[in-house]
C-alpha cells in the first residue's frame, strides 16, 4: 500500500491485517482511510487480489479470513449499514450460539438518530429503545440475549415466531427467563406486548395454575363441558394430580408448561402419563404454548376426545 514516511508499506499492511482479524476478515473504506490508506493505493490492493470488494465500502482481506464463513455475512450486515449498528433479534441469538433457528436475512439495528444506509440482504431496524449500550461484551457488535430475545419477538411476523424467540433462548440457556422478563417491562408498546408477556410468565413458571385456567377458558368458549382441574389418580408412585379431567368421558388432559420440554421432566410427564393411560381414562397433552398462539387444532382434538367417550355436545 502507499508508502508514507514514517512507515513502510508492510507496516501499514500488517496494520489492515490485524484490524481484519478483529473483524472476520473485513475492513471498511473509512477504517482503512483512518490507516492513512489512500483509494488509489486500496485500488491496487484489489487489483493484486490482496482486497475483495463485497459492496457498501466493505472489503474482504482474503488472507484473513474465507468468504463461506457466516461470522463473515454478520460482520459484513453491521459494517455495510452504519458505526453504530449492531446484531439485533434472531441474528444475534445465532451469533451467541442458538441452533434449531434459520435467519433468511441478517437482522441489524441502529438508533434513530444513526442515519444508516440500507445494504441490499440485510434487514434494518431503526429504534430508540435500543443503542450500542445494550450490546453484549466486545468483538462482534450484537444485543445481549436477553435484549436478543426480546427484539425477536417484537420483529417477529407472526406470534409463533414471537413466542419460539422468547422460549428458544431461555430453553438453550442463553439467558434466563427473569431476564427477558425484565427486558419486555422495560420495553413499552411493543406489538403483541400482553400477549408477550404471558408467554414469559409461562418460561419462568410464574402460575401453575395458568395454564388450567386457559384451557377452561378457552373450553368455554367453544362450547365444552367445564372439567375438574387437579383431579387426583393413583399410581405406583403415589398421587397423580390431572391439570384437567372429564370422568364421565374417560379423558383427562395434561397442560404442558414451557418447562416440561426441559431435560428431565419429560422423563416423569411420559410415566404419570402412561400410568394413567393404562387405568381408565385417556390424556390429551396440551402444550401451554400453544394455548398461546394457536389454541384451536387441540381444542377440536379435545372435543374428539369427549365425543369418542359419550359427550353429545
């Protein structure tokens, strides 16, 4: 690169390589001017295949680091839209290391006040509920998960999408339910907030009896017969309480809470179900989160059940 006085070319290239380093392999126009690294000497750079252009003033230094990787695409989405961008929502979760989620584009957001640019394939979002403050440690500039998990939800397209972001992370021990609690109170007006927020109530286990309560709500309301709640069966292990039963139909149903899907307590569910199952009724399993987003293919399976067991409601 351009020799200057006091340094030599070399020095100035190591210089580029330490910061790309830091940076999977990507530097910016500004940062390699700030290295006193003028166009004309960047343009021979990449004219000896020495810097890759990926668009929006940001270059790959092939020694470095390899184009495939995805720490690359997630350097590339911050330093592409502004200085004080970072990962946000599903992205950033991703980056923190959750899995069983697939990110159709990088998601990065910005203050209000940041004037960002727009790079093609990258979704930006301009807030003022969020800033650089609530990006987690140093390197990659990324929400913590708590914040993650929360921007998520509130950028999500659907409420099933909402509810995965605010269950995912606290399930993969991300963070931890009364963090993200705290994070969605903090956050006012926030699209689906009630709705939200009952379903981080139901990740830190805040009521039992919510669940039960949902679902006789909910049975109400399509019309079925109210139930027991905490009916009592015997099994080798003792007492086996039932979140909802119909004795004169022979079906019981067991409101699965977000926890019951944790290590574990799956173990005990399958055997309090299986014991009951082998004495006289039937159990329907209803995860409490899909009370939540899409209550009704389990309601219309309930009424099955009740009808298959002599209800002619």
């Amino acid at each position: 690169m351009t020799v200057m006085a006091t340094r030599s070319r070399q020095d100035r290239r190591e210089e580029v390589h330490r910061l790309a380093r830091r940076q999977a392999g990507l530097v910016t126009t500004a940062q390699l001017c700030a290295l006193g690294v003028t166009w004309a000497a960047r343009c021979a750079e990449v004219a000896a295949g020495r810097l890759v252009p990926l668009g929006d003033e940001v270059d790959l230094v092939p020694a470095v680091h390899d184009l495939g990787d995805p720490l690359v695409t997630m350097w590339s989405a911050v330093l592409r839209t502004s200085p004080s961008a970072a990962l946000g929502g599903s992205t950033a979760l991703l980056s923190a290391g959750l899995t069983g989620w697939v990110d159709d584009v990088p998601h990065v957001y910005v203050p209000k006040s940041a004037d960002p640019r727009k790079p093609p394939g990258v979704r930006v979002h301009e807030t003022r509920r969020w800033s650089l403050e609530h990006a987690a440690g140093t390197g990659l500039p990324r929400a913590g998960p708590h914040v993650a998990a929360v921007q998520g939800a509130a950028w999500a397209g659907s409420l099933r999408q909402a509810a995965l972001m605010l269950v995912m992370p606290v399930q993969q021990r991300l963070c931890t339910g009364e963090q993200v609690r705290a994070e969605l109170l903090r956050c006012r007006r926030l699209p689906r907030g009630r709705r939200l927020r009952q379903i981080v109530d139901d990740v830190v286990d805040g009521a039992h009896s919510l669940g039960e309560l949902d679902l006789a709500a909910l049975g109400r309301d399509h019309g079925l017969p109210e139930p027991e709640r905490q009916s009592v069966a015997r099994g080798p292990r003792g007492r086996i309480y039932l979140d909802a039963r119909w004795p004169e139909y022979r079906l019981a149903v067991e409101v699965d809470g977000i926890h019951h899907t944790w290590a574990g307590v799956a173990v005990d569910d399958a055997l309090r179900q299986n014991e009951v199952t082998l004495g006289r009724d039937r159990v329907l399993l209803i995860p409490l989160l899909a009370l939540r987003v899409d209550p009704d293919p389990f309601l219309l399976q309930l009424a099955r059940g009740l009808r298959a067991g002599g209800w002619r409601g």
